[in-house]
C-alpha cells in the first residue's frame, strides 16, 4: 500500500482493492467481442445484398442507357409507365409470375410429399429412386432446357412420337402460346419435386414411429396414417417450403429464357425475363431497376405472410 499526500488535499490510498476496481471498470467499458464475430458477415451482407438493393432502388429514378456516365433523373416516371398501363407487357408478365408460382409451387409439394412418403417405407432400392429423383435439382439450367428443348421438338421430340404412336398429330410445344407456359411449368415441376422430396424425408423421418404403430394397433389404414399423422407433423416444413418455392418462381429465369426466350408473343414472359430484356435488349437499366424493385416488393410481401404462416404452423404442431 503506497501513501502519497499534496498540500492543500487530504491523503490518498491506493489500495488492491482502488485498482481491482478500475480494472473491472475498463473492462466494462470494452465493446462487445460479439460484434467481433458477426462482422464479416454483415460485411459480406452489406457489399452483396444490401448496396445492390440500394444501388437498383437507387437507379430507378433515372433515365440512362447503361453506357454513357449520363444520367437523367426522372422521378416516379418509370413507376408511371410501369404501373400506369404504359407498358402492356409488365402487367403481362405479372400474370405469367403469379400464374407461375400458384400453379407450380403446389404441384412440387404435392409431388414431393408423394415421393417422400414412398420413399420413407422399405423399398427395395429406394436409394437409387432417391438419387434419381433428386438428381434434376443439381443438374446444370442449360443442359435441361437444352434436354426438353429436344423433348418438346414438333418433329422429332419424344413427347411428338408418344403423341403420334397413341393417333395424335404433332404439337408445336414451346411454339403454341396455348401450350408453351404449361410446357415450361411442367419442366419446373420435374425440376424441383425431387428438392421437395428430401426435405420432406427429413422431416418425415424425424416423427416419432410411436405414432404409427400406435395408429397401426388401432386399426388405421396406410391412408389414414399419412393423412392423420404424416401430413400434420410436417406441416412446418411445407410452409417452409412454400415460402422456398415462393421465392424461387419469382427469381425463375435461365430454363424458360433458354427454352422461349419469353414467347410466344409472350406467353410465358415473367418479371425476371421483363427485366433482362429491358436492361440488355432494349439498353433501359433504369426502367428494368423499376420492374427489379416491384418484383422485390412482391417477394418481401409474400416472405412476410409466408413467415407468418411457418410461425402458426409452429405453433399448432406444439
């Protein structure tokens, strides 16, 4: 203990006890090391998602063709014509986007529970079917275009000769406007059931057996095991994956771009598409970053009522 004294001042004693205590306060006074740990991440967050947001919210107020450093603030003037019936081909492919995505993201749910529940019982190779189900949700959006592409030819395709060997006539496929949106929700649908059936595999395998061999005891057909037990237990996980499948028939692009381009006459012309062709075909960023932030919208919109949907299911499995 060390004793120091000033002439116009009483004694001061600095004890263990003084410094324990300023030690402990300038430990207090540190930032949280947590920040530490969720840095790279926000920082990754801010570069990738958050300034592209900013910058496309940003460009839609201007006029500029995407080359020269020129711009021209314009307002809500692209909102106007977006909205104001300006453009007839946005409210058209509003419609094919929201068609789209009722028509598609129920018919992978069903399927893949379907599958999954097929799947889930002892099937002799079951791991191969597994693998072969799933195996189009890894494949590159080139090659299945490029695959159905052949598949829908009004000549030669494999669907043309099924047609023809059963009495029909040819089928322009991707070339009737009456035709060619079925045709690509078809190859959606393909696409994405078997992504479906492995999540709903988790969830399936992850109920309790007691329940069914209490079920079974009792006298409960297979039917009624899956309706009763199966289909309420994963109840969360299909929400969930309608919330996925939501937002992945907003961002659909590559496999109808590469199979139509967007026609016939735009039959099957979606938000994703309208942006594209806006932003490189007709030189109008600032216009596409209109269409960009309206599909943004939509999407948060059904995020948060499908966010809520996941919140009650939680609760009603509870």
């Amino acid at each position: 203990m060390r004793l120091e004294t000033r002439a116009d001042e009483q004694p001061v004693v600095d004890t263990p006890t003084t410094g324990g205590t300023r030690t402990a306060q300038r430990r207090r006074r540190r930032p949280s090391p947590g920040w530490l740990y969720v840095a790279p991440a926000l920082a990754v967050f801010a570069v990738f998602v958050a300034y592209p947001i900013f910058a496309t919210v940003r460009s839609s107020f201007y006029d500029y063709d995407g080359i020269s450093p020129i711009r021209e603030w314009v307002g809500l003037d692209n909102y106007s014509e977006m909205l104001g019936g300006l453009d007839p081909y946005f409210w058209k492919a509003v419609t094919n986007t929201l068609l789209w995505t009722v028509v598609t993201v129920p018919v992978q749910l069903l399927i893949g529970l379907g599958l999954a529940v097929l799947l889930d019982g002892a099937l002799r190779g079951r791991v191969v079917y597994r693998t072969v189900f799933f195996m189009p949700a890894v494949l590159s959006s080139a090659v299945i275009a490029f695959a159905w592409g052949w598949i829908f030819n009004p000549d030669e395709g494999v669907a043309t000769r099924v047609i023809r060997a059963t009495g029909g006539s040819g089928q322009a496929w991707l070339a009737d406007p009456g035709t060619a949106i079925w045709a690509a929700f078809g190859v959606s649908a393909w696409r994405y059931s078997g992504l479906f059936m492995l999540f709903y595999l988790a969830a399936i395998q992850m109920i309790p057996r007691d329940l069914y061999e209490s079920a079974k005891i009792d006298g409960a057909s297979w039917w009624q095991r899956v309706r009763r037990i199966t289909v309420p237990q994963v109840r969360p996980m299909t929400v969930l994956l309608t919330l996925f499948g939501v937002i992945g028939a907003f961002r659909e692009f590559e496999v109808v771009y590469i199979l139509t381009r967007g026609g016939p006459a735009h039959a099957t012309d979606l938000l994703s598409i309208q942006i594209f062709d806006q932003a490189f075909d007709l030189s109008r960023p600032g216009y596409a970053a209109a269409i960009a932030t309206a599909l943004l919208a939509l999407t948060a919109i059904c995020a948060i009522v499908l966010l809520r949907l996941i919140s009650w299911a939680n609760r009603s499995v509870e």
